[in-house]
C-alpha cells in the first residue's frame, strides 16, 4: 500500500498538472499577447500563418480603421476570423479568401467572403464553429449576415458597434 506522504505528494503533482492546464486553456481562449498587439497585426499573423499551411491565397485589407477594439472584441473578431478561415478551408474548399475590415463612424464592419462550394441558404449552416461565432457576434450586441450562392461561394457580413472610447 502507498504510504499516506507518496499520496499526497501525488495528489499534490495532480492538482499542479490541472491549475497548469486550466491556466494555458485561460491563454488560448483569452491569449495574453492580444494585449500588446494590435488587431491588424494579429490577423496578418494569423493569416500568414494559415497560408503556409493550407496555400490558399488570402486577400486582406483595413480600411479607416481608426479606434483599437477592446480587449474582449479583439479576441472575439479575432476568433471569428479563425472560424471563417477553418470553414473555407475544410468545409467551402475555397481557393481564394477575401477579407475586409471597416471602420464607420459607429461600427466595425467585417466583411469575409471565398468563392468555395456555398451551400444553399434555405439550408441553415450548423455545428459548433458557427455557433460559436453567432455566440461571439452577439456578445458584441452585432448583428451577422450570411449570404450564400450553393456551388459558388459564402459571404459573411458582421457589424458590430463602436466601443466608447476609454480615458485614462
């Protein structure tokens, strides 16, 4: 039998591996690095990154954009960028991504379009990648568009309102 020093020890070692799981979980879900980094640079990185795997050419472009989201809204558009792209990939198998961000006067505007398979739009799009992102497009208090041409291509259009800026 284990003496009741080795069991404790060992529970000890098992507690220490889960609050170190728990903590890099924290990281991916909310990656502290979004903090330094711009939302520009962090989805240039990302699409990067994307294309050397996948080689899919990636159109990308900002427009005015002027106000940094904050904290929260950087990690979910970012995040919702990674969804798009994962479904043009593995689901749309598009061969070409078109990506614009715009900045109005009282919102953000995310434009994600590809020219992959579509599907058609009586034929709701489900499954926990696209739930997640009407979950995140709603916490925003946005709204989402979903076009799609079956055979042909998906378009999203998301609009999320301005933050009010901060003051130090």
């Amino acid at each position: 039998f284990p003496s009741h020093d080795n069991s404790r020890d060992e529970i000890s070692e098992m507690i220490k591996a889960v609050a170190a799981d728990i903590r890099n979980l924290a990281h991916e879900i909310h990656p502290p690095w979004i903090q330094q980094q711009k939302l520009e640079d962090s989805i240039r990185a990302e699409i990067q990154n994307f294309q050397k795997v996948y080689n899919i050419p990636i159109a990308v472009a900002f427009y005015d954009w002027k106000q940094e989201p904050g904290i929260s809204a950087k990690t979910h558009i970012l995040r919702i960028t990674q969804e798009f792209l994962q479904n043009s990939q593995k689901h749309a198998q598009a061969s070409q991504i078109y990506i614009n961000f715009f900045q109005g006067d009282n919102q953000y505007e995310l434009d994600f379009e590809d020219d992959g398979k579509g599907y058609p739009l009586s034929q709701k799009p489900s499954g926990l990648g696209i739930s997640n992102v009407l979950a995140r497009v709603q916490m925003m208090q946005g709204k989402i568009h979903i076009d799609s041409l079956e055979n042909q291509s998906v378009h999203w259009l998301i609009e999320i309102p301005l933050e009010e800026p901060t003051t130090p």
